[in-house]
C-alpha cells in the first residue's frame, strides 16, 4: 500500500522578509509544524551542531534525534558531506529546469536527484510521524530547493511566495546581527550592501514568481500587508 504524500507550505522568496515571524505563527495552528529551514539542516545542523527552535544543540534535540533514529536508524548513519555534496550538485538555479522537466536532465543529475529524493523523503516523512501533523511549515526560502521540494512524487508541496519591500530588506542587511544558534562562540550574520541586496532580492523574488507555472498551489503575499491586517490571510 502507498503512503499518503508529504503535505509541505513552503515559504519561498528572499531573507530578512518576516519569514520568521509567519514561520512561528503557522506553526501556532492546529496540523501545522515549524521545522525552520529545512534546507539549512544537513550544514547547521548535522555537521555545526547549532542551537534548533527548542533550544538544545542539534546533536542533543529529543525531537531531531527521534527524527533521524526514524528516517535513517540515527543520523549518525548519514555520511553528511555527501548529502551536501549531493544537495550542491542539484540545487542550483540554473538546474531548476531540469527539476520542472525530467526530460532535460542527464544521466549524472538524475542519480543525484534520485538519491536526494530518497533521503529528503526519508526525513520528511519522519518529520511528519514525530510531530504528528499534517503540514510541515519549511522557511528555507531558498528558491532551488522549493523547486527541488515539488519534484519530489511523494511530496505534496504549497507556495507561500513571501515578498517584503526591497528598501527594507537592504536596511536590514547592513545591520549587524548577533547568530544566536552559533552557542559556542559570538558570531555575526554577514552584511550585504544595498546594491547586493537589492540584486538578490530582485533574482530570488524573479524565481520564486515562476514556482506558480510548475504548481497552482501558489500565493504571494507581501509582508506589509500581513503586518498591517493579520486577519484578513
């Protein structure tokens, strides 16, 4: 018997847009879970050993430790570099065509893809049975990987296309910010210019706006405008 698909609302556009913040109120609703940026949990995760949303170091999580004794019989069994190795030489925007049409990939993208399909399954769906909800709320934000996400069979994925004003962004990315998941030392979040930013911010965004040919499940939102009528999304 087949397994019921991965229900996943994917938060998708550019950093420092508010996604924390709908993140963590999604994640107040009955059904939905806030695992934070999946994408980033091989890296921070797995191999830096950062703080997660409980407060615990990644490697002492009693929830992320559950998740990857389901998935993987411990995450211990996962050889990371090769996840990340694998995730670099897939998620990449000048691969997202080939993640839209199988037709367009070679030999070498597929077996990629094929095994990342299978450990990403493997982690979602433990995901899923842990937390016991229907919808997994993933920031990542990053429009590869979302791409990446919704080419995956067993997936069911939703777009929340986050869009913030681009002179906020670029305010927020020259201020210094403390990381608070870097617990073993004083670490600042990297600073962008406004020119970068708003570089970033227009190809991320560009990008994102696609997702909706490959998949109707998709809604834009500006983040002002949550902020003003929360009620009325």
């Amino acid at each position: 018997m087949s397994q019921n698909k991965i229900k996943i609302l994917y938060i998708g556009g550019f950093g420092r847009s508010g996604s924390t913040l709908i993140d963590v109120m999604l994640g107040k609703i009955p059904a939905f879970f806030s695992a934070g940026e999946l994408f980033w949990l091989w890296k921070r995760g797995l191999k830096e050993n950062q703080l997660v949303g409980d407060g615990h170091p990644f490697n002492e999580s009693p929830f992320w430790q559950e998740v990857g004794q389901i998935a993987f019989g411990g995450f211990d069994k996962i050889n990371v570099d090769h996840v990340l190795k694998l995730s670099d030489s897939v998620n990449h925007l000048s691969l997202i065509p080939r993640m839209n049409d199988p037709g367009k990939r070679d030999a070498a993208f597929n077996a990629s893809h094929s095994e990342l399909t299978e450990i990403l399954t493997r982690l979602y769906r433990a995901i899923q049975q842990v937390s016991g909800c229907e919808i997994i709320v993933d920031s990542s934000k990053n429009p590869p990987y979302g791409f990446l996400l919704n080419s995956i069979s067993d997936f069911e994925v939703s777009m929340l296309h986050l869009v913030r004003d681009s002179r906020a962004v670029a305010h927020s990315w020259q201020r210094q910010k403390v990381r608070p998941e870097i617990h073993w030392q004083k670490q600042f979040m990297p600073t962008f210019s406004p020119q970068k930013s708003a570089r970033n911010w227009l190809v991320n965004n560009t990008v994102m706006h696609r997702f909706k040919r490959v998949n109707p499940k998709y809604l834009f939102m500006r983040y002002e405008d949550f902020v003003e009528r929360p009620a009325d999304h």
